[in-house]
C-alpha cells in the first residue's frame, strides 16, 4: 500500500502564523509535530514511510523534506508541482509516477493539512480501505457528521458493500444550514474528508473514461522529470513538462471524476477528524485551559474564557477576553473576535493589496542551504542569524554596497574571500568587505549558526551578484 | 515664576508601553513629545524652562535630564527622591529647595503626566493665578467638570474672591456616580487637578502649620544633598539625606494641608485637561479615524470601530473588533475590552507576581551612559544592539562567563582591552575575550552605536566585575 500526500494548502486562514511561503501544513498547529509531519506519522503503522509520495509546491519542496526526511520518507518521492493545478492534476500526476514502479500498486490519498484525533481507528479504517478498494472501487472515506456543518460538501450513501462500506448515492454540494441539518437528522450522509483509496490502475482507467484530456498528459508529465539540484533529489518537472502541467484544466478530483464515475465507495469513518480550517479548529484539537482558553506560548490570561490565544516569545496579556482570537508572531498580529475567524483571509487579501511582505513570508526566510532570520533592520545596517545546513553552501557571491560582519555561534564555517580560505568555529569573528567575492560552508556535521551585522548604503536582497551556486541560482 | 514638575508616576496603567521604569510621563502617548516634554513646553510662554524644577524618583532621573535637557531644562534643577513619599513631601522638598535661591518666588506645581489641549488657556490661566497667589492664597486650579466622573476629587467653590478665584468650601473625596451627577448638576463643583500656585512662603508657613513634622525636617532635606556623577548633575541626597526622606510621612498635599489650610483659593479652569488615567483617555486626547478608532504604528483595520490600537514596528491585524484596546510592543502586548482599561494594573500585578520582567523594564534598558536593546537571547549567544551617549563610558568590567564581539555601526569607539586602548569607527569590529579587563567609550560628538554578540555558557547582566566607574557603581 502506498500513499500520496497533497501538500498545496495556500495557508491563507492560518494566518499571521501561516504565510504563502509556510502553509499550514508545515506549521506545528497543534502539540507534536507540524501538520504534514503528524500526516504521516499516524499512517505509519498501516503504509510506512518510504512508500509515501508527497505532491506539493515546488516553493515548499525544500522545507517539506527537511521536515520529512529525518521521520524515513525518501525526497526523491518527493514530486515538485510548478503551480497549483487542483487535486485532479495532483492525484492523476502523482498516480501515473507511482504506478511507474508498482502498477497494481494500492493508493492511499491524504491531505496534508487535516487532523485526526484517534490514529488507531484511522488506521484499522485504513485496512478496511484497502479491501474495499482491492475489487476496483474509488474509495472515499466518509466522516460521520457530528453537527450541521456547511463548510463540506457531503456524501449520501447508496446499497450496502462489502466490509462495512457503501455505494456512493450521490455527492452534495455544502448545504445551507437547514439541509445540513436535515442531513444530520436523517443519517446516510457523510462528510467528504478528500481522503480515498483506489487502485492506481482503478484510477488511471477511470480517469481515462472521464478526464481524457487530462489522461492524455500523464506520460508526458511522467517523462519530462529532471532531479532537484542540492541537498534533496526531488523530483520536478523540466521546462516542457512545465508547460504541460500549466496546460491542465484545474479542477477538483470530486468535481472532475468522483461525481461521474459509477464506481465510488464511500467507507463511513469515525477517526476524530478534523480539516483545521480556520483558527477556531483550535478548539477541537487542542487541550484548554479551565476557562475553554486554547493557549500556546508566553500569555497571562486574566478573566478571560472560550478565547484562542497564539503567543511567541512575547508575553501576551489577555484581560477579559471572551470569545476571542489573538495570535502573535514575531512580525504580525492578529486580533479578532472567534466569528471572523473566516474572515482572516480578507485579512491577507488586505496585506497583499496595500504590498506588504507580511501575506507571503515571516521573518524567517527559508533558503536551499539553510534559513536567516532578520534582529534588526534599520536604514544603514541589518543584524540577521544565519543557519546554514550540514554540507551546505552559499553562493559564491559579491555586494556592491555592503560589507558583512560575521560572528560564529555554532558549529564550523568555511569562509573563502577573494580566494583565501579562512576556517572558522565558535566565537570567531570575520568581517567581508564590500565587493569581496565570499562564500560561506557549513564544513561540519551540526547546523552552522551565524550572527551576521550588514553595513551599507543600500540593504536588500537583491544587492546580490552570483558566480556559482550549487541550487542552480548563479 | 517658578514651575515645580511633580515626576513620580509609576506607570502601571498605560502597561505595556509603561513600566516600572519607563513610567507614563516619560512616553509618547500622544503625537508630540513625551508627556513631561509636553508638560514643559506648553508652560514655556510664561514660565521659562531655565525656572523649571522637576523632582522625581532617581531611578527616572537621567531619562528626564536626558529628555528636557535638549529644550533648556537645566539638570541640576532636578531633585531625585531616593523612594516616592506622595506630594505632600515631594512638594515640601522642592519648596524649600526653591526658597533658597529666592525666598519670595512664586510658584507652579504641575504634574508631569497631564494633557492639556488648549494651551493658550493655560498660560492665560497660570497667569490669573499668579495675582492670586501673590494674595497669598493656596490655589488650586479647579476644572470645570464636563461629565459627572467618579475617579476624580471634586472641590465646592465657596465666596467669590478677585480675578475669578473663589475661597475653598470644601474638598470632596471621589464621589458614587449619583453624588456625581448632583454636582454637575448643581453647579460650583471642580476637579481636583492636582496643579497649584503659591508663594513659596505662604506654603512654607502653612506646612509649618499644618505639617509642622515635615517642615522639622525640610531643612535636613535642602542641606544633606550631593550632585550626581556623571553626565547630568542633578540633585540627590546624601546617606543622611536618605534616611530623613524615607521617614516622612506618605501622604498627599491635599489630605495633609490644602483640606485643613483655611486659606485655598479655586480658579475654575476650562483648559482641555486629561489626567490620562487609562488608555482609554486617548480617546479625548488623539485624533480618530473614521470608525472611531485611536490608531497608531503599523495597523490594518478591517470593520473595527471604536477601538484603541496601539502598534509598533509589527503588523497588528485587527478584524471586527469593538470597543477594543490592543497594544502592542517589542516584549509585552496587552488585548482587552475598553470596560476593563482601569484594571490593567490587575495585569501588572500579576506580571510582578510571577516574577516576569515585564511588569518592570522593556527590552531597551536605560543606562547612566545611554542604553541596550536585546535583539535575541538564546541559551549560548545573545545579541545586543548597544548605543552609548557622546563623551560617556561603560565601566572599566570584566566577565566571567563570556566573551563579546563589537561591530561599530556610527560613532567613534575607544575600546581598551587588558590596558591597550584601540580606536574604532563604523564597519570595524573587535572581540573582547573572556575576562579581559576592558572598556567602552563613546570620545565622539555622536552617538556611539554598535552590535554586540555575547558568547557564553552563562549570558546574565549579574556576570559583570566592575573595577572602575565613572557613575559610581564599581
């Protein structure tokens, strides 16, 4: 049995602590891990690890192996798409590579973004699963609804199947809250969760019955691949493989083939989930205080009950808040009342209109050979720490108008300048004139952390002339 | 005419921009200056900063210099209180103090932590109650109350007297809201603002009086004082000097002489006055936008009405709020309702009771010779942006447990290490080796501001061994 894992969440309603560069999935949301790194971990004992594929962004390949890899996933599974192109491009993509390898392979789809509070039912479900989708079903798994939610679309079952599963009646639209809540009283209907299991082979074929033009693709998509450069081999699409992907129709797998096909099973499921879409999904997955407070962080709160507070490393001072969301980051704030918590995304919107970074990245920038974090910008200087990943490297570069002071915190830097090499640990300190080309290494087999003091007239990324670079950049 | 600027605010309901040592009168709460600037300037037109005296608590003593200094305060007309006594001995002590120089002076007690929006009134006014005063009447500026407020003292104004000042019938305790109503209703009453105006010897007979333990003791206060080191030569007591302070009696000039002296004058004032008790009453002193609300920093308001929102240097996102108070800064961010702004001392009270920092001090750290800021403190290395005040010096010192690398970011260093003096400016750097005996002075006219990145197994401000200093804290 394998997996595959979409990865593209946008990370809009997490936001301040989700940002385009880091969606919710690659956030720790709750306790333990980050999302997509609890994603696998609770499939583990049912599909392990080096037979998950992960599909997602090319922007967030990177740090999605950093935080995979070490759990046993394989980077090299590990598929970068160029643009988002929905589930069904994601899903028929992703089934076309796996069955490269293993044609009568099992698959097992999963968002990577959701929450399940009991793994083991999960995964007994998962064995279920698996049967049913062995005599040529699409299975989709069906939450049991708890409430008359009309955020999902549902599912209605139809005749009974074997091993407790059904036939698929009918898949609905999200209801207003009157049907929702006929639905609820009636039973048969189920949430659609976006998780299925399938044949890979099932699928390719039913894809080729009701998505023809999207059936046409796959070889091509499967074929122009090229290898990630750098630390992790994933796997990307070349140029013209680019193309193609550009070219497909984006459109849901449910839209695109579930809804057709006349051969859906949907297996009821009751597994704790959760699809954490907003920040009040906190409140469902988190432990509270006892008040009904979900609180993370450094925060006093002070006759304060039902609200959801996000603190850092600042001290966060909640006095008589009722119903309340408050999240703070090291660069943003968010403030409002827990019934505009999907409203957060009229937030973002308002940050990407007015061009503020605050809607795309945080104050830590992820990079191929490490991150940096920004202490302190003023007009003529600019204080950053560096972490640079074991065997990594910077591009061999130049600044036309900045020196750099480097001081080493931790682990062994090798520094070349125009030329020399210098190795240098813990409390050494270098500086780099303006225009000298330098390089920085990580040398050793621990991280390299460096605290770098910028000085000059003009101060921005793009103050940066590439010789060579080991990710392609130069 | 003198100006006596009563200093010893303690800052705990405008937290977190107040702190312990950061208190109100030394912040911007409103756009131009901080308040004790504020306090000085507008008097300028009739009383001269060079006759200004401010006392307050030492530990507040070279801020103000610091802050006044630069519109013509002369510092040694600073007296630093070693402990805060109430007014009653903080206006005795600088009564005296001013009676040396001129014995039949004329003078003005202000807090320095008031708004006042039509200056121009205010000078009129300081002038009608000069001519009062010189009748040797006690006066008392009264404002004409504009809503039956309860936090406020009130004073009944009794037979008239010339130049619109009446005798003192009565002062009034704070009153329940229906005894508040009746005066606004009846007319006659005042708020008690706590600014006054006398001859410096009509106060010295009526405390001889009325208080006759503190005037036993005033004169020990005007001889046992010593000037301070360092920069600013303001005033302080010696040992001796100390002690006698510390056993007057706490108690306000009101309770102790103005309800018992049968000599008080009230000279109604419509002046624009604010005590700026709470962060609500920026509402009365800022402009507003739109939608009612206080904004300041970086903000983004999507349907907030009526709400104060306090940024800084992040981005603060505030979504459907009402009603609402949010303020936040580097270290500490308050989030309450504008019902509960008086009990944001409930906050600070249990800061202090956990023992956080953030009940007393910011991340920026005021010092004798400038100030720090930390930009980052990790378990082994901590960041420090330092900026030292032209022509002072850190103290000879030397540290156990560290070492510190220096980057000059403006300024001209002279650093001295282990006896060898090395002279630095912007884009150079030195290291400071683990107990090297060494010293940092700025010997430029600028500031001296550089990045300091410590190194250590333990990173406190206790792990210092100071050998010399020019403040007198080896």
């Amino acid at each position: 049995m394998y997996a595959v894992i979409l990865a593209g969440g946008s990370g809009t309603r997490f936001w301040p602590k989700s940002r385009e560069q880091l969606p919710k999935q690659l956030l720790k949301i709750t306790d333990h891990g980050t999302m997509i790194q609890n994603t696998l971990d609770r499939m583990t004992p049912v599909i392990p690890p080096e037979n998950t594929w992960v599909i997602t962004n090319e922007k967030h390949a990177l740090e999605t192996c950093r935080q995979l890899e070490p759990m046993g996933f394989c980077p090299s599974r590990l598929i970068a798409e160029p643009i988002g192109r929905n589930t069904a491009a994601a899903i028929g993509y992703s089934a076309r590579v796996l069955s490269e390898s293993d044609p009568s392979a099992i698959m097992a789809v999963f968002p990577a973004d959701h929450a399940i509070t009991t793994p083991e039912d999960f995964c007994e479900l998962l064995l279920s699963a698996k049967t049913v989708a062995e005599s040529n079903r699409l299975v989709t798994l069906g939450i049991e609804p708890l409430a008359p939610e009309t955020g999902y679309g549902y599912i209605k079952k139809g005749q009974a199947l074997k091993n407790d599963a059904f036939k698929v009646d009918q898949f609905v639209e999200k209801p207003d809250p009157s049907t929702a809540e006929k639905y609820l009283k009636e039973g048969g209907y189920y949430w659609n969760s976006g998780m299925f299991m399938w044949k890979v082979s099932t699928l390719l074929d039913e894809i080729k019955t009701h998505m023809p033009n999207l059936h046409a693709q796959l070889d091509a998509l499967a074929t122009n691949t090229v290898e990630a450069k750098g630390r992790y081999p994933y796997r990307m699409l070349d140029e013209s493989g680019k193309k193609v992907f550009a070219s497909l129709e984006s459109i849901s797998i449910d839209y695109g083939l579930m809804e057709k096909s006349n051969n859906t099973a949907v297996l009821p499921a009751n597994i704790g989930w959760n699809d954490v879409g907003a920040w009040t999904a906190l409140e469902d997955v988190s432990e509270k205080d006892p008040r009904g407070n979900v609180v993370t962080g450094s925060v006093i709160t002070i006759d304060s009950s039902e609200s959801i507070i996000q603190g850092d490393s600042k001290l966060v001072a909640a006095l008589g808040l009722n119903n309340m969301i408050v999240v703070d980051t090291p660069d943003a704030l968010l403030v409002c009342p827990k019934d505009r918590a999907q409203d957060v995304k009229k937030v973002v919107e308002q940050i990407k209109l007015e061009k503020r970074p605050e809607a795309i990245s945080s104050i830590t920038e992820t990079r191929p050979w490490g991150n940096y974090t920004v202490l302190q910008k003023e007009a003529n200087y600019l204080v950053k720490r560096i972490e640079v990943h074991p065997g990594e490297s910077l591009s061999l570069q130049s600044h036309e108008h900045r020196s750099e002071h480097w001081t080493i915190i931790s682990g062994t830097a090798q520094v070349q300048i125009d030329g020399t090499s210098h190795s240098l640990t813990r409390n050494q300190s270098i500086e780099i004139p303006q225009r000298a080309k330098h390089r920085l290494t990580n040398s050793g087999k621990s991280p390299l952390i460096i605290i770098e003091v910028q000085l000059g007239d003009r101060l921005d990324e793009n103050d940066i002339t590439r010789y060579e670079d080991k990710y392609g950049r130069a």
